[in-house]
C-alpha cells in the first residue's frame, strides 16, 4: 500500500484543542493522517515527546498553542516558543529533516486556520517523504 | 492489570455514519488490557452511561474509554457516572472520534475509521498509566481584605458586605475617598463629585459587615487562597480615635503650620490636621516629623508645645475637649484572616517638575489635578479662580494634553482620563465666566465613552478653542509674568504662538507608590508600566496572577469612575463566587515534586508563573515543593525538571509517551 504520513499535533486544550473541534463542527476538512494529543499548555511540550515521537516513526510533529497574550498561564507558550528552537536541534541531532518540527498559535475561534494548517503541514511531509528513522508507516 | 473497558459512541449517525462501527470496536478487542467494547447510539444519554455503571459494578471494568465527541464538553458527565458506579473519576480518557474525526474527515470513511481506531489505541494507552486522583477541598476564610479606599474599594466592600461578607477595608490615608474626592465636578454627567460620594463613604463606614482600618498599610501575607494571614501595621495617630469627636479644636490651635498635601501644597494645614472636612471617619492625626512636641523631644527631652492637648490657659484657649491628645501612641499590628483580597490602590498624577520645557517653576503653571483642587469649593481658594501667583482672574487659559503620556520618554501608555477632563474644565470654566479664552492642545481628541462625543461637542460650540497638533514645544515666562506658549497647528499646518496667564498640564496617570511592593507581597505581578496585572485581559479581567487575588479601578491601569466601578463590582462578585461556598476545590490535575528525585537545582522555582514552587528543607537539603493550592495546572515545571522529579498528574510524562507511541506505531 502506498505510504501515508503519521502526523503527531500535540495541541494546548485552551486553543488548539479547541480550533480542532471547530473544524469538525463547520465540517472543515483535513487530512485524516493527523492525530490529536490532548496537553493542558503548549508549555508541557518535553523534549522527550519530540524524540520519542521521532524514534517511533511519526513523520511529523505539530504543536499547537495560543496566541501570545491569550495563554491561559500566561506565559506557557513563550516558555514553549523557547524549547522549540532545542526541538529542532534535536530533531537534526537525531538525522530528521528539522522541517518535520512545526509549531503555530492556533486558537479556539480558528478552525478554519486549524484545518488549512493541517492541510499545509501534510502536504509539506508529503514533500519530505517518511521519516528516514522508520521509513514511515506502511498502512 | 487494569481491565479497560471501551464504549463506542454513535452519536447517532454523527460518528456512525462516517465511521464503522462494528470495525473499529473489533479493533479495539485487540488492543492490550481490553476486557471489553460495548456500542450505543448515544452513549452520554441516561441508558448510555447506565451500560458504562453497570459494568463497573459487577467489577467488569477498572478503566473507561469512551470513543465519542470532544472530552471538553462531555468529560465531566462521564467522570461523575464513574464516580457514582463507585470508581475514581480520574480513570477515563476519552477518545474524540467525532468532532476530531467523522466531522472532520465525512468524505473519507475509510480514512475516518482508520483513524478512530488509532485514536481509540491512544486512548486506552493513556488510561492504562491513569492513576487515581482525588480532588482535594480546603476550608474557606469567609472575609474579604479590599486594600485602598478610593471609589473602587469602597464599591467593592459594600458590595461583599451586602452579601452579607466580613469585609476589612485598609486605606493608607486617614480618610477614604481616594482621588474621586479631590474632583470638583465629574464627567460626563458633571455631577459635583463630593455629594454623590460622601453618602457612601458614610455607609462604608456604617456598614457592620466592615471593618474600616484607616492610616494602616498592609505589612506582611502568610497563606494563600482561602486562608491569607496578613498583618495590617495601624500607623500612630497620636490622637485617640476611639475619643476624638473630630470636632476640629487642635486642626485650628496647632501652632506648627506644613504644606497641605492634600491640595497639593497650595495652602497650609496644622501638624494636628483632619485631612479634609468630609473626611470619614471625621477623625484627627498628628503629622509626627512636623509636631513641636516630638521636634523638641527629640532634640532636648523637654516638650515645647502641648499646646492641642492642653490649650493655652492665659488666653482662655482650651485644648481637646475629649482628652484625646495621645503623644505616647504607637505603630499597632493586627494579624487577619481572610479568604480572598481584592486590591484596589489606585494611582497618582506625575508632578510638573519633570517637564522643564513648561517653566514647572512658575507658579501659574499647574497639573490638572491641581487645577481640580482650585475649582472645588473645598479647595485652597474656596473654589474661586486666581491665579496662583497674584490672586488676578485668569482671562485666558491653555491646557496641555499627554504630558508625560504617550511619551516615550516616560509613558507611552495613554492616561485615558485626560482629554476628558480637559473638556471638562473648560466647559466648567466657560459656563461660569463666558468671556474667558480656552485654549485646548491636543495630539488627537480622544473621546470613546458613552455620551462623550456630544460632551465634546457641545463643550466645544461653548467657544472653545481645540488646536490639534503635535506636542506642545514650549511655556516660557514672559517679563511681563504672563505664560507664553508654543504649539503647532496641524490643522492649519502652522506654528501657534499664544499669551495665558495661566497653563494646566494633563499630567499621566501612574500607579500608586509601593504598587509593586504591595503586589509582591502577594505574589500578584505587575506590568512593564507598574500597573497590576490581570490575568488575562479578555477572559479574566479582575484576576491577577495569584489565586483569590483581585483587582479593580485605576491599579490596574487608567481608567475613569463609572469603569473603576464597574470592575470593582466585577472583582467583587469574583470573590463572592470564591469565598462564600466556603471551601475551595483544589483540582487534582496539578504538578507534584518527587523530592526523592529532586536535585535540588532549582531550575523549577523561577518557571512556575504562579509561584507555586518553593525549596523547603527536606531529610537535611533543600527540595522543591509545590504548594497545591497555588498550582494552577500548566505543567511547565514537569516539563523542564532535568530529573524528572515532577509529575504532572492527569498528563504525566509516562502517558503521553504511551499516547505518542499508539499514534506513530504502524
Ligand atoms: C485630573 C483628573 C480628573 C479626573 N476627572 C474625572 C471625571 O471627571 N470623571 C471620571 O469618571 N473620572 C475622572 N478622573 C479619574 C478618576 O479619578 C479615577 O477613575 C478614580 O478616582 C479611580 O478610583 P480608584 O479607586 O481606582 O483609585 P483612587 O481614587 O486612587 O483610590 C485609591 C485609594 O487607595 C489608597 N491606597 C493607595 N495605596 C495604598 C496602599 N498601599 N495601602 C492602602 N491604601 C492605599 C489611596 O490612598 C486611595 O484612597 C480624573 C482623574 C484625574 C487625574
Ligand atoms: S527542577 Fe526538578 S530537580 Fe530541580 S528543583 Fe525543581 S523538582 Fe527539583
Ligand atoms: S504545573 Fe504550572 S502552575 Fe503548577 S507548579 Fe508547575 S509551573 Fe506552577
Ligand atoms: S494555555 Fe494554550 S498555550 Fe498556554
């Protein structure tokens, strides 16, 4: 079969989360290779969570915060916008294209913006192929 | 071995008819720890969460995953029907196969199915980590500390008080009343500003759900949310109020004359002095640097005036009828409990003697709060216009807008008030003298309000003149005494060059001295200006950055009456809302330290934005501790402990790894 990307979005429940469900409900349609997980900040985002998802063949990782300003703990997704850079470099430490590292402010009232960037983030994986740690999932 | 039930969600045909049902539930029997999969068409409905009860009843299942729509708005109904089948709430996870999935992907059933499937595994890896939570309650000090008595602390007592809370209401001054009563008249509605709010200062005071605690700052805060213990510091009077009658006999024979602050040095009062005649509580103080009697204490041993106390005898001239002179009175400290604060200290007005481009040396140069002192009836020329310098009438005044706002030099914020007030003081000058010349500088007019536009309006076909321009350059005095002033015209794309005998500058509105240290005291935070801060401008106006801390009015940033009340009674609802259920919860998705791991680095205690985390000593070295009651639940600090000490509960690191390996796993 021919290969689909796995898309990892790992999204703040105040925003993201948020945009995602509104998508679904103005029947905006994307990609059904992304994946959803559920975190309370965009600053939960651990290091580990890049790697792990890097090793075990997802071909890419999106995460998902508010707008600077609308963070409900004020400052998560300044911390998380700081950590991103260290994603990035991790990713290229462990032979991934940095480019399957994305990060984006997504609120609640955007699901529109959600589903394009869903959209536009498969696309671009589409372009780099599977993730050369696994060669992607074979579905 | 958890035994993991799934329930399967149709959401009538919202989720069955782009994903396949019976598919995925054979899917889901496959996947590890699964006991069983069950289907309905509306899972969330009575006979839905009956099947899920039931099964955890008779000890079927231990672990709920129910595939349906989005956990934001139907979490809660499946955490209490576990709660009420006797299971701990906290082991659910929900998999959104609706909202995230069918909706999104109608077209695409196959795609749809596929995904629910994989959305399912992530879900029932997450539950399989799931650890039992309880959420914890506190008791709640049912009283409110309001901290400044201007209009927007007293708004806010009365409010509280009304619901039938104890309120302490700590002023610094000796009166309360704040900044609203120094106006004369107040905009839009040109009220005279001290008979709408004498009568509530006077309820405030009589009000006996509150206790007044005037001349007193807040010195010390123990505890948080629910439970504050502050130590209020009751500055010395040196007059006992519990005797002082406030009838005024040592205001008039105290020799010791000082600048009057409170019309901002433009007359004397006595170093025995009420600070203004509707002060509340109508009570005395003496000004202790300014006393004889302390002076010459200090310097000889020997008192040289008790002159209040005692009256001077030859001249018939008696002292305090009520015996109240107390000079061995002493700073006092109480210690309250609360439940929640609410700090409402308002601001203050730049001095002139900043601005050297506008001859702040003159005297006929005044700020415009000045300039309210001169207009009001209890001000230092009885309400009568003079010019400061001669007693003349002024024939012609101009008026300065944004100085020191807008201004990167000092603030670049916008004092808001100001246009308004300009506007105000001309049609007050002009519809007591018709024949006085007003000249108005502005950058731009800024009148966003309700009725402020017709107020500006008519105030200008009063004859008004309104010259729009950049910055005033400069005010010099002329030999002649007179004010010369230099402005720009953009209007009429020229220099203006104009005589006044007097200028008023609309000096920017700042926060109260001690702002900061105060908001430090309770871990509250102010902004780059030193405004406190709210938590968040849109949805949590009145919050600051400490749990069951509250602000309201001109601390938080300019702002006219009607909004400093309105966010006053906001904050105060606020914190009815917290205080009066009379315990608090303390939700269970918060971070916690595993001190046996800890390394003591410290790296956590800086990142928590609510100050959660402190180091406390424990088996002899310092670990990091997270008080619970202060941890809002954003997980930053699990996220960046280099020793994975803490744990985040209900997102811990361990779940959301199970959760990214069932999602990239073929
Ligand atoms: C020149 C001028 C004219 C104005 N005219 C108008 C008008 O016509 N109409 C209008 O709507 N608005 C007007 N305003 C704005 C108005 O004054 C404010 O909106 C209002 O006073 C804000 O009230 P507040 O209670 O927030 O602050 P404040 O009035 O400043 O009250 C704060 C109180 O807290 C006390 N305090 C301060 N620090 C502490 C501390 N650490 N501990 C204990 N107590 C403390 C202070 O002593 C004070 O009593 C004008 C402002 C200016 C500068
Ligand atoms: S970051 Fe981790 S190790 Fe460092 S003090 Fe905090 S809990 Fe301890
Ligand atoms: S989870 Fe957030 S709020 Fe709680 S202690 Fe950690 S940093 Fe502070
Ligand atoms: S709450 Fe959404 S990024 Fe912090």
């Amino acid at each position: 079969m021919a290969w689909e990307p796995r898309l990892i979005v790992i999204a703040c429940q105040w925003c993201t989360y948020q945009g995602a469900d509104l998508a679904g409900s103005l029947r905006y349609s994307y990609p059904p290779t992304v994946h959803i997980i559920r975190v309370p900040c965009s600053g939960r985002v651990e290091p580990e969570f890049i790697a792990e998802a890097l090793k075990k063949g997802a071909d890419g990782v999106f995460i998902g915060g508010c707008h600077f300003g609308d963070c409900h703990y004020k400052e998560g997704n300044y911390k998380a916008i700081r950590r991103f850079k260290l994603f990035k470099r991790l990713a290229t430490d462990l032979g991934v294209e940095p480019e399957r590292i994305q990060l984006e402010w997504i609120s609640g009232s955007e699901g529109k913006r959600f589903a394009e960037a869903m959209t536009e983030f498969d696309a671009k994986i589409r372009e780099l192929g599977p993730n050369p740690l696994k060669g992607g999932a074979n579905v | 071995m958890p035994k993991i039930g799934v329930y399967v969600c149709h959401c009538g045909e919202n989720i069955a008819g782009a994903v396949n049902i019976e598919e995925v539930m054979n899917y889901a029997k496959t996947l590890p720890d699964v006991v069983l999969v069950k289907n309905y068409l509306f899972m969330c409905s009575d006979p839905g969460q009956d099947i899920i009860k039931q099964d955890i009843k008779e000890g079927k299942v231990d672990r709920v995953v129910v595939a349906a729509c989005t956990p934001r708005t139907h979490e809660p109904i499946f955490r209490d029907a576990l709660e009420s089948a006797g299971l701990n709430r906290y082991f659910l996870e929900m998999a959104n196969i609706r909202d995230q999935d069918s909706w999104a992907h109608w077209h695409d059933k196959s795609g749809a199915t596929e995904k629910a499937k994989r959305l399912i595994r992530s879900a029932v890896a997450k539950v399989t980590f799931a650890e039992p939570l309880e959420d914890r309650y506190g008791d709640m000090e049912k009283s409110v500390m309001v901290i400044g008595g201007g209009v927007a602390g007293m708004f806010a007592a009365l409010d509280l008080a009304n619901m039938g809370l104890k309120v302490y209401l700590v002023e610094r001054q000796p009166s309360i009343g704040g900044m609203m009563i120094k106006l004369d008249k107040t905009f839009p509605t040109m009220d005279c500003s001290a008979c709408i709010l004498t009568p509530k200062m006077v309820e405030v005071a009589q009000h006996p759900n509150i206790e007044l605690i005037n001349y007193a700052e807040v010195d010390a805060v123990k505890g948080y949310v629910g439970n504050f213990e502050i130590t209020v510091k009751k500055k010395a009077r040196y007059i006992d109020w519990d005797k002082c009658t406030g009838c005024g006999v040592c205001t008039q024979i105290c020799p010791a004359r000082v600048p009057n602050e409170y019309n901002y040095n433009m007359d004397q009062r006595r170093a025995a002095y009420i600070e203004f005649p509707q002060a509340v509580p109508k009570k005395a103080v003496i000004d202790r640097p300014n006393c004889l009697y302390f002076k010459s204490m200090e310097k000889t041993g020997k008192p040289a005036c008790q002159i209040c106390e005692k009256g001077i005898p030859p001249k018939g001239i008696q002292g305090c009828p009520a015996d109240a002179i107390k000079f061995d009175d002493k700073d006092e400290y109480i210690n309250l409990k609360v439940g929640s604060v609410i700090i409402t200290t308002g601001y203050k007005v730049m001095d002139k003697s900043h601005f050297k481009e506008y001859s702040p040396h003159s005297k006929d140069v005044v700020t415009a709060m000045e300039f309210e002192r001169i207009l009001s009836a209890t001000g230092p020329t009885e309400g009568e216009l003079k010019r400061p310098s001669d007693g003349t009438k002024p024939k012609t005044i101009a008026m300065i807008s944004c100085v020191g706002s807008r201004d990167e030099r000092y603030h670049s914020y916008c004092s808001k008030v100001c246009c308004m007030y300009m506007l105000k003081h001309a049609r007050i000058l002009k519809e007591k003298y018709p024949d006085i010349k007003l000249y108005l500088f502005f950058i731009d007019v800024r009148t966003a309000g309700k009725d402020f536009e017709e107020f500006y309006v008519y105030t200008r076909e009063l004859g008004v003149k309104v010259i729009r321009g950049g910055r005033v350059s400069s005010v010099d005095v002329k030999p002649n005494g007179k004010l010369r002033v230099r402005g720009f015209d953009v209007d009429l794309c020229s220099p203006v060059e104009l005589e006044a005998d007097m200028v008023v500058l609309a000096t920017a509105i700042e926060p109260a001295t001690g702002t900061e240290e105060l908001g430090r005291l309770f871990a509250a935070t102010c902004g780059r200006e030193g405004f406190l801060r709210e938590v968040h401008t849109k949805l949590y106006p009145v919050e600051t950055a400490s749990k069951g801390v509250f602000l309201a009015g001109c601390v938080q940033g300019p702002k006219d009456i009607p909004e400093s009340i309105a966010q006053s009674r906001a904050a105060a609802s606020a914190a009815a809302a917290l205080v009066i259920p009379g315990k608090i919860k303390f939700e269970a998705i918060i971070a916690e330290v595993d001190r046996e791991k800890c390394s003591s680095c410290g790296v956590c205690v800086p990142l928590c934005p609510y100050g959660a985390i402190k180091l406390q000593e424990y088996k002899g070295k310092e670990k990091a501790y997270i008080e619970p009651a202060l941890c809002a639940g954003c997980g930053v600090c699990a996220s960046a402990c280099p020793s994975m000490a803490i744990t985040f509960h209900g997102f811990t690191t361990e779940q959301i790894l199970a959760q990214i390996d069932a999602l990239a796993e073929a």
